[in-house]
C-alpha cells in the first residue's frame, strides 16, 4: 500500500519561508521521479517541482529561484524548500511519486501566506 506523509504545511507571512516534507512508503522510492504540485481554489493543479532519481531537477514557472526540491533516498522523503514566499503561493501542495505510467498522489497540506 502506497503512503505518503506530509508535513510542513502551514500559515506564514509574505517574504517568508516554509519547507514542506513528504515521507513515502509501499514504493521503491529510489526509482521514482518525486514532485511537488500545488492548487489554488478555482485554479487547476500545477507543477511547482520535481525530481528525478538522478538529481534533475524541474521548476514551474515563477517557482525556480525562490524554491528548492531535494530528496533523500535513505529517508524515502523529498522535500520543498519555499523563500521569499508570496500570497499568490498560497495553495494546497501534493505530494507525487512517478514511474514508467504510474502515479501515486499525497493527500495535500495547506500553505498559506498572508499578513
């Protein structure tokens, strides 16, 4: 049974960061490709990163320079860094594990930024 779980969610200020986690299990981490997708209200679901098994990482637009992916393979966890966040951040983030075509989704975690 594939399980995600998030962590790091939350409310904070304008210009502010958060790091979001998400610890998988029931999947061969190392093989996945690890991403980061986030969703407004009235929004569709966007790409914020990913992160292949190899180290590549990708960016949606407007995310690369202020966030940073990275995964630990001995923790089965990627992980979002977010500076310099904005209120237009705010959203719901999903977790998502890749391979070959299947796709596994996290149950999502609130970030929030306002003053």
């Amino acid at each position: 049974q594939v399980q995600f779980v998030e962590s790091g969610g939350g409310r904070v200020q304008p210009g502010g960061s958060l790091r979001l986690s998400c610890a998988a299990s029931g999947i061969n981490f190392k093989t996945y490709t690890m991403g980061w997708y986030r969703q407004a209200p009235g929004q569709l679901r966007e790409l914020v990163a990913r992160v292949t098994p190899g180290g590549d990482a990708e960016y949606g637009e407007s995310m690369e320079g202020r966030f940073t992916i990275s995964r630990s393979d001995a923790q089965n966890t990627v992980y979002l860094q977010m500076n310099s966040l904005k209120p237009e951040d705010t959203a719901v983030y999903y977790c998502r594990a890749e391979w070959d075509v299947l796709a596994y989704w996290g149950q999502g975690t609130q970030v929030t930024v306002s003053s």
